[in-house]
C-alpha cells in the first residue's frame, strides 16, 4: 500500500522534476501557424547570444500519429519553451526531431527532446563536427555568455540515426521528404518538405531577410544546391533564421545572389592575384548594404570565401 502510494506520488510529481533542472527562458516566443498543422518559432535577429540565444528557428508538425519537430534552438530553456507551446496544441507525443545541421544554436535545445523520448536525426557530417574542437570550445564560451541557460547540464546530444542520402516516410497523414544536402552551409545540412502541406524547412541554407553567415560553408557545393533546389508549389519556406517566406522562390534567390557574387567576385580577384584588402575594397556591395547583419557578417564572409577559393584553385 505504502509502496503504491510512493509510486503514485512520484509519478506526479515526475513532470516538475524533469521539468526544474532548466532555467526558465523568459524571452517572448510566438507560435506562428503556417497551416493547421504546421508552427515554427521565428528567432530574433540578433546575435547569437543576445534575447537569452533564441536567433534561429523551430518548426514542428502535427500528424495525427505524433509531432515532428524541425531542430531545437540553442539552448534547454528554450527548447523546453518550445515543448510548452507543442503541448498547448495536441498531446500527441514528439516522435522525431530532424536536425537540419549541428550548429550550436539550432542544437542545444536536442537534450529536451531526448529525455521526452524523441529519437534524434541529423544530416552525415555532424559526426565531423562533434568530434571538433570547434564543438567543444563553443559549448564552453557559450556556458559563460548564455549562462544560465546553457550550463553544465547543456551536452551536446548525438544523432539516434545519420542521414546520408534522400528519403521519404509518412506518418498518420503527412508525408516526409528529407533531402541530404552533403556540406553546404556547414559540415552536413538536412531539409525537409512537408505533404499535402507544401511547407519546406530548409535550416541554414537560406537566410531571409539578412546576409548569410557562411562560416567553415563549402559555397560551390552551397550554391550547386540552391540553383538545383525547386520551388515551384511551394505553399511556404521556412528558413534557419528569419521570417517564413510565402515567396520562396524569391527568398531563395536572395541567398543565391549573394554566394554567387562573392564567388565572382573573389574568384576573379584570387586569379589576379589581388590581396583580400584589395578586392574588398574595390567591390561594390550596395546590394547587400541595406541588409542587417550585413555590418557583422559580410567581411568574415568575403575572407571566408577568400580563402576557400585560394584553396580550390590551388586544388585545381
Ligand atoms: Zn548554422
């Protein structure tokens, strides 16, 4: 009698405890519907440690059957957050979560998902990143400037599964297309396109409504799969970061454009053997100039796509 009651009593219980390890994430976080059975959370377009690491998005998918999340923010806090707000929708369980590439602020938040019994899917690749000391140096800097959302409790959860080429499944009455995308804008990026919905997530390959941050990104490969990417009946995309595109054959040129002209650019200058400085300079960037980020973002960028083109044409 006294065992069952103890039983009974921990298993209410249970849900406060799991759900107090984590600092609660204040920052405001609106569901924003796409279809009946399609939300993303729009992250804020700051830098990654400012509104407490909410920058990039989330979306996720009511099936019938169970949810399907699409990546998991950038820290517990705020994937917890997100949990809250699924379950404000159906009590369906999360069944998987996709991540569309390790990155630390679309991946802190898989730890939640884990203990809520999701398995975890991520593109080939990331194995390359968890492995690096990138990883592990991000997670330290970003336990001191996210602190106390990301704090000794913050691990970096590995994939359940790897996925290293295109597949589709259905579950209850939504069909999945999971296209691998190889190294693009990171060491391995995933997307994924919802049936009937017409909804593409498509993670950090494109960028709306700011400049791109390109990174260790291999761009030639980056922009081979933007020009092949359709986007003809396409209801909507939601990008890694930004607001979700109800043009999204405009927004994916946006981010075209730009690697294509910094590829241009840099590569006839690489081959005159002109300095960065020099080619920075001498570039005419009013296209970009308006966009935001484009003061934090666009030097690192063009050195990025600098060096790697030096790189290619030594490798020619
Ligand atoms: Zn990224």
């Amino acid at each position: 009698m006294l065992k069952s009651f103890l039983i009974l009593l921990l298993m209410l219980l249970s849900p406060f405890c799991v759900t107090a390890e984590y600092a609660p994430a204040t920052v405001e976080m609106r569901l924003k519907p796409l279809t009946p059975d399609v939300y993303y959370v729009q992250g804020k377009a700051r830098v990654a440690t400012d509104n407490q690491g909410f920058v990039s998005n989330a979306g996720f998918v009511i099936t019938g059957k169970g949810v399907i999340v699409f990546d998991a923010l950038g820290t517990p806090s705020l994937a917890q957050k997100l949990l809250a707000l699924i379950r404000s929708k159906t009590d369906q369980p999360v069944k998987r979560v996709y991540a569309s590439h390790y990155h630390a602020d679309h991946v802190y938040g898989l730890q939640v998902f884990k203990e809520a019994g999701a398995v975890i899917y991520a593109p080939k690749g990331v194995n390359d990143y968890l492995e690096s000391e990138t990883a592990t140096a991000r997670l330290d800097e970003r336990r001191f400037s996210l602190e106390p959302w990301v704090d000794d409790n913050t691990i970096l959860v590995p994939p359940d599964e790897i996925i290293d080429s295109s597949s589709s499944f259905t579950l209850g009455d939504k069909r999945f297309t999971l296209n691998f995308q190889g190294k693009a804008h990171s060491d391995g990026d995933l997307i994924m396109l919802v049936e009937p919905d017409k909804v593409l997530f498509s993670g950090d390959l494109i960028f709306e409504g700011r400049v791109p941050f390109i990174g260790n990104g291999d761009t030639a490969h980056w922009l081979q799969t933007l020009e092949k990417l359709e986007t003809g009946g396409l209801h909507v995309m939601v990008p890694g970061h930004g607001p979700a595109s109800f043009e999204p054959a405009e927004t994916i040129e946006l981010t075209r454009r730009y690697l294509r002209f910094m590829r241009d650019t840099f590569t006839a200058g690489v081959e005159d053997l002109q300095s960065f400085d020099e080619i920075y300079a001498q570039t005419d960037w009013s296209q970009f100039e308006h966009l935001p980020t484009f003061a934090d973002a666009n030097r690192i960028n063009a050195y990025q796509v600098f060096l790697s083109l030096e790189q290619e044409l030594l490798n020619q």
